[in-house]
C-alpha cells in the first residue's frame, strides 16, 4: 500500500517508520522545511531508541519519503494518517487548529479514485465527523473518501515495540471500506482488534489516559495518608497490587504524571464534560493530586535544604525520552527560581529541550558527578536507569551536604541510611542523618 502521515512527532514518525518497514510506500509531510531535510538525512529530530536505526534503514531502501508538499503524497495514497499535535488551549480545551488545517489540505489534494483518512491525533468526540463534513465540502467531486479513527497507544521510550505489539488496535469508522483498508495494513501488527463506531473509537483514547492518570493520582493520594501516618507507600501498594482486580502497574508514587498525553488528555476530557454538562468532580481530583504531588516534593526542598546551592538528575517527563513536555522538572525548577535558588541539571536527553526554557537561569552538566559538586541538595526528577546503582560514596564526597529528595523512590531507605545520607523520597519515611 501507499500511506501518508502528516506530522512526524513520536507518533506520526514512529508509526510512519515501522510502516515502512513492512514494505509499503510511506510518505511523511511536514511544515517545517529544516526539519524535512534533517529526516530526508536519516536524523529523526526525536530522540526515541532504535527510531534511528530504523529510519536510515528504510530511507536506505527507498521506502520512506519525507517532504513539505500534499501534491505527490496524497493522490497516490491509500490511507493518510493525521498525526499532527493537539495541544492544550488556555482553557484546557484541545486545539484543533492544526488537524482541520490539515485535513483541508488532505481534501484538496485529494484524485480520482478511493482514500481512507484515519485519524491518530486525539480529538474531542465529534471531531472525526466534522472532519469527515470538512474533507466533503472541498474535496474534487470524483474522490471517493471515507474516514476513521485509529488511536495510538505508543509510549515514548517504548514507541517502537509499543506500535508492533499493542495490547489492542482500535479501529473508529462507519465505512467498511475504510475497516477494510485498515484491517489489512494492521495484517502484521499484534493485538486484540475492536471495530466501532467513530464516538467510541474517540473517547476510548481519552479514558485510556485518563485511567492511567487515574492510577498515577490514586497512588500519589496514598503516599498522602503515608507521609501523615508513616506507613510506607511501597508496602501498601504492594500488597494492595496483589488483589488481581486491583494489580500494581501504573501504580508508581512520585512527583505526578506529566509528558504530551496524560495531563493534556484529563485537562481536555475535564473540558468537554464541561460542555456536555457532566460533573468533572471526579477528573477534577486526579488533575488536583498530581499538582498536589509536584508541590509536595517541592515544600519538601524549599523546608529542608540548608542553603540555595542545588542539583538535579533527570529533566525529561519519564526515562529514554528527550521529551519536557508538562514534565514536573519544568514545575519544580520555575518554582525553585522564584525563591531564588541556584540550580545545576544533568539528563541524559533532555538538556537540550531545557535550554530552550531556562537558557542561562541554570547550569547545564554533561556528568552526573560533576553536578553534583559542592550542591547542598540533590533532586531526582526522572527515574533512569542510570542512577539506580551509581556511585553513592563519590556522590556523597562531591556534595556540600549528604541530602536528596527523591521524587521517584529509586532507593531504598534503608541503604541510603547505610550509605549517610538524609534522604526524603516519596510516601515513605524520611531518613534524617
Ligand atoms: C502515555 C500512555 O501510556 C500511552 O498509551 C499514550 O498513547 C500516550 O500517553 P507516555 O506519555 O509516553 O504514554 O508515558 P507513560 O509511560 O504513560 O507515563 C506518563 C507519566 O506518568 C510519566 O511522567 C511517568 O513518569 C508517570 N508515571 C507512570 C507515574 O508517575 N507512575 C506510574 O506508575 C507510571
């Protein structure tokens, strides 16, 4: 087959990739001409493990084909995939801009004969069918079009193994042309296959992140009643994650959620409870808890640390990502500033992302010893894998003082006593030194 991604983000550049790479003919349009020519050169601008590997082998084999143009891609496709962003507005509400920007472009280009436009950009419920009225209204009278939607559940640092073995393919459409079509390009890809209806294709991606989110807060809102009553979190989770209908995974305390999905998709479906007159009581909690978990670890700092010299390991919104989108770091170190700290970073993929938000306000380390020297306070952010079994001794001889506030519980209390350190994680009791 013949495909087309519009947008090559995570999503768009991944799915688009492993497309490819089971023999159809991909293209990829962008808007970004620097962009265009750094893919067409095999650098997926993205960092996301072995996407570059995979890119350069299927340019190498001239099975993907990145440009700024609809002109060639679109008529020749089979099915065209929107994957472009939907960020939050203002008001929480998901903008929309870029998808009907797109979607016209699609129907304008659209030739002779049948195209599937299938959407992967998480939208509101509703918003495949106004697309579907959109791509009628300007596309030629001879183009046959059908439309359906098709959301991701990749995630990213997992994005290539997530695409070739999800836990389901969705398929939204009520063409059978459009199933049809879909069906046989998934032919390869794992998983349990649900066919529906547009709405319901729709709303499964929100609730998905929303349960996750869910999760996440739920945990976050033990660690609570831990803090308070010296339970310990990981004990409690444990133990309750061994009720099989409840399970422990996606149950990890620490400084909340963040990254492109989570947050955006529970502020978004907040929004449109909002306008569908629904109680967001509910959503409203999880968005409050993980808030709640960001200043948690933050009072924790600004109440412990003895002077304003500090570090911090991990920027990114989770491990093996570039990504700093809505990451609790972003939170946490803008809060910091404000009170006037001074702070030295060290990530293994995001300083680059960070610099583009906090330019020279911090010091940017290439070494996560080196950040640490003569801190008073170390801060973990981010749970790479990195971190797990450094060197705590040369850690500990760098700093000024033997003091961290973990926000990601990677140490076990117990060893970092040993070790001599004050350590504050998350939901557990505080070693003191
Ligand atoms: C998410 C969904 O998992 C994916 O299915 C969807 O398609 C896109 O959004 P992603 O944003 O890549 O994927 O990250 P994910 O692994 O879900 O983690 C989201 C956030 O939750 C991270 O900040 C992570 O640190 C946090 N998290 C996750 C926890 O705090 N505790 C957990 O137990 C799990």
């Amino acid at each position: 087959m013949t495909i087309t991604f519009i947008g090559h983000g995570y999503v768009g550049l991944v799915t688009a990739c492993v497309f490819a790479d089971f023999g159809n003919k991909v293209w990829v349009i962008g808007h970004t001409k620097e962009k265009i020519e750094r893919l067409k050169k095999g650098d997926p601008i993205i960092y996301e493990p072995g996407l570059k590997e995979l890119l350069q082998k299927n340019l190498k084999e001239n099975r993907i084909h990145f440009t700024l143009d609809y002109e060639n891609a679109i008529p020749e496709s089979d099915i065209v995939f929107i994957a472009v962003g939907t960020p939050s507005k203002k008001n929480g509400e998901a903008s929309l801009d870029s998808v009907f920007e797109v979607a016209e472009k699609i129907g304008k280009h659209l030739k002779k004969g049948t195209t599937v436009v299938s959407c992967k950009s998480t939208v509101p419920m509703g918003t495949n069918n106004k697309l579907k009225a959109l791509l009628f209204r300007v596309k030629p009278k001879n183009a046959e079009v059908f439309i359906a939607s098709c959301p991701e559940f990749l995630r990213e640092g997992n994005a290539i193994y997530d695409t070739l073995n999800p836990d389901r393919v969705i398929i939204g459409s009520d063409s059978k042309k459009a199933t049809d079509a879909l069906t046989e390009l998934h032919r390869p890809i794992n998983g349990k296959r649900v066919i529906t209806d547009l709405a319901s294709a729709e709303l499964i991606k929100y609730t998905s992140n929303a349960m996750l989110a869910t999760k996440i807060s739920f945990a976050n809102f033990i660690s609570f009643y831990c803090e308070k009553t010296g339970a310990d979190v990981e004990t409690v989770l444990n133990a309750v994650g061994l009720d099989k209908r409840i399970g422990r995974i996606f149950m990890d305390p620490g400084v909340g959620y963040g990254g492109s999905c989570l947050p955006k998709d529970v502020r978004a479906l907040i929004k449109m409870g909002h306008t569908l007159g629904i109680d967001t009581q509910f959503l409203d909690g999880v968005k409050s808890v993980n808030e709640q978990s960001r200043k948690n670890l933050l009072n924790k700092i600004l109440k412990h640390t003895r002077d304003k010299t500090i570090s911090i390991w991990g920027l990114t919104f989770k491990p093996n990502t570039d990504d700093i989108r809505d990451a609790p770091s972003v939170f946490v170190i803008q809060e910091l500033l404000k009170h006037g700290y001074t702070i030295s970073v060290y990530d293994l993929a995001g300083i680059a992302n960070m610099r583009k938000i906090f330019a020279d306000q911090l010091t940017y380390h290439v070494s996560p010893y080196e950040v640490v020297r003569n801190s008073s306070a170390l801060v973990i952010l981010t749970e790479w894998n990195d971190f797990k079994q450094i060197d705590l001794k040369k850690v500990k001889k760098l700093m000024r003082y033997p003091l961290i506030f973990d926000g990601r519980n990677i140490y076990e209390p117990k060893m970092m006593k040993e070790a001599g350190f004050s350590y504050f994680s998350v939901g557990r009791k505080p070693i003191l030194k």
